[in-house]
C-alpha cells in the first residue's frame, strides 16, 4: 500500500497513515542515520506501529527523528530506538515497537508487512478491515 513519498521526507517529518487495518495507526520519518529494515539510498526511511507494546498509549506524537527515537511514552516511560528495530530502550514495555516493513518504487514508499504484534491484537489482519479493501470501496 502506498504510504509516502521520499521527495516529501524532509528533515523532522512524521507522517501517519494506517497500516494493515482501518484504525492501525503507523508513523513513517527518516532518521539521522541508517536503520534496521531502513530504506531509501541510506537507508534512513523507517515506519512503526504508533501504540506503545506496554498497554498501548500513543507514541506517534512523540517522535523525534533526529534522535532516532520514540517515546518516552507518556504512560510508562517506554522509549524506542528508532535505528535498530523499534528495541525497548528503556521503561516498562518488554517488547520492540512493531515495525513496517517499506518498499520504494519511484520515489513512492510502500507498506508490504508488518514485524511484531500490534498491542491490543493476537492477529495483525484479524478483527478489523484489510486497509486495502477499505481504500477499494
Ligand atoms: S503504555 Fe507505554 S510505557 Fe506503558
């Protein structure tokens, strides 16, 4: 599914956009430096689930590219390194934040996948509607 573009990444830019479900909030930058899973000619695009793995609050809005992290989030503390993976940094979640997997074909950033589990589900494409069948209506 088309999510972004690279021309309009610049420095410090968060975009969201769901991802697989309706209502599956995800954020796409460009970090300082190359990442795990980072594309783009160095390797510095990345996106991730939006919902802290600890009990789920947001931590799209608190997104810092520049320092390649998430967090902390503001329920528990939890912060996400960015650059290597979504890995837990520090605070109480125990697992990685799940991480988008891209593609770039042109200039255009595609979602094909999603690492990890989305917090709050057992299943990333069960109990919601497929965002691309949503987007075809
Ligand atoms: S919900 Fe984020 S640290 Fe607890």
């Amino acid at each position: 599914m088309l999510v972004g573009s690279v021309g309009d990444l610049g420095d410090g830019t968060v975009e969201t956009f769901e991802y697989p479900l309706e209502g599956t909030r995800n954020f796409l930058t460009r970090i300082e430096g190359a990442a795990w899973g980072g594309v783009g000619s160095d390797g510095d695009i990345v996106a991730y689930n939006g919902l802290c793995t600890h009990m789920g609050c947001s931590v799209e809005g608190l997104v810092t590219p520049e320092q390649e992290m998430a967090g902390p989030c503001s329920c528990h503390y939890t912060t996400f390194d960015l650059s290597k993976g979504g890995m837990v940094v520090s605070g109480a979640a125990t697992t990685d934040l799940p991480q988008v997997r891209l593609e770039i074909e042109d200039g255009d950033i595609y979602a094909t996948g999603i690492d990890g589990l989305v917090y709050g589900y057992r299943n990333n494409l069960r109990d919601g509607t497929p965002i691309e069948a949503a987007t075809e209506e």
